[in-house]
C-alpha cells in the first residue's frame, strides 16, 4: 500500500496476528498512534512517517470490507481512496425522542466528579492536608524562633551596651 521498501503486511505494522479480533486491531492501532503520532514525535519524520503507515493498516483492517478484500489480495487503490477514515468509534445513536425518554423514566442523575475523586483519591488528598498543615505549623514555628533569636540578640545588644557605658562612667569619673 505504502512504498516501503521491505514489503510488511498490514497485521505486522499493527503488530497483531492475521486472525486478530476487530478490538484487538483496534487497540493496537491506538497503542501504535499514541506512540508515534507527530504531537508526541515533533520534528521526527520517521515517526511522522510511522504514523501515516500505522493510520493506513487501521485504514484497511479497520473496516471490515476493506479487510476481507485485503486479505484476499483484491484490495485496490480505488477501494482505499473511496473508503472512509474510519474514527474508531461505534456509530453514534440517533437521539431519543420525547416518547422513548417518557418510556425511560427520569434522566439519571448528572456524574458527580467530585464524589468520584473523593472515593478513589480521599487518602491522598487527607494525606496532602495533613502535609500542609504540618508544613504551615513548621514555618510559623520557624519564623518565631528567627523573631525570638533577633529579640535576644538585640536584649543582648543592649545589655552590653549599658555595661559598656557604666565601665565609661565609672573610669570617667575618677
């Protein structure tokens, strides 16, 4: 299909065996779009040309015309170009009309994210607190004790300023 100069099956571009399922093709060419698609790849012609190669064979075995007609050989230029990019997803349903929703019985709730978070994350997240407070305390603790150390050393300061001008007074005097 492509002018690669050792001829590789599609299969082995996809890495998946010629009896693969249509989710086991599926999952290959994600896991081979992902790790060579140009946004991850920038500048790297061979992975932008890996890429174009791993798009066509999902192209092809993607659909199940265009494999069947691959897989006997009678695939054409023709069937590629008049095929449709297939988008990986199932074909989306039409919408429901008023009846069939009436049938159904309420709408379900709306998904509440922040439950969901909390059910898989709430360890993390009290552990993350519990971290931040202990950090808050720390640095207040540490801020006092730099206040209390410049307050003794200007105490200090003071007193052996006064015991200075007292020995000047007292050698003054005589």
């Amino acid at each position: 299909i492509s002018g690669e100069a050792p001829r590789r099956t599609l299969y082995e571009v996809l890495g998946v065996p010629p009896t693969a399922t249509p989710a086991q093709i599926k999952a290959a060419y994600y896991q081979q779009s992902f790790r060579f698609h140009p946004d991850r790849n920038a500048g790297s012609a061979a992975a932008a040309e890996r890429f174009a190669t791993v798009s066509e064979a999902y192209r092809v075995l993607g659909s199940a015309a265009l494999r069947r007609k691959y897989d006997l050989g009678a695939l054409s230029r023709e069937d590629l170009r008049d095929a449709p990019r297939p988008s990986g997803r199932a074909p989306a349903a039409p919408p429901p009309t008023r009846a069939a929703a009436a049938r159904r019985g309420p709408a379900p709730p709306p998904f509440d994210f922040d439950a969901f978070y909390r059910a898989h994350y709430g360890e993390q997240l009290e552990r993350e607190r519990v971290l931040r407070a202990r950090r808050e305390r720390l640095r207040l603790y540490r801020e006092e004790a730099a206040a209390q150390g410049r307050l003794r050393f200007l105490t200090d300061l003071t007193v052996g300023l006064v015991f200075v001008l007292g020995f000047a007074m007292l050698y003054g005097l005589k």
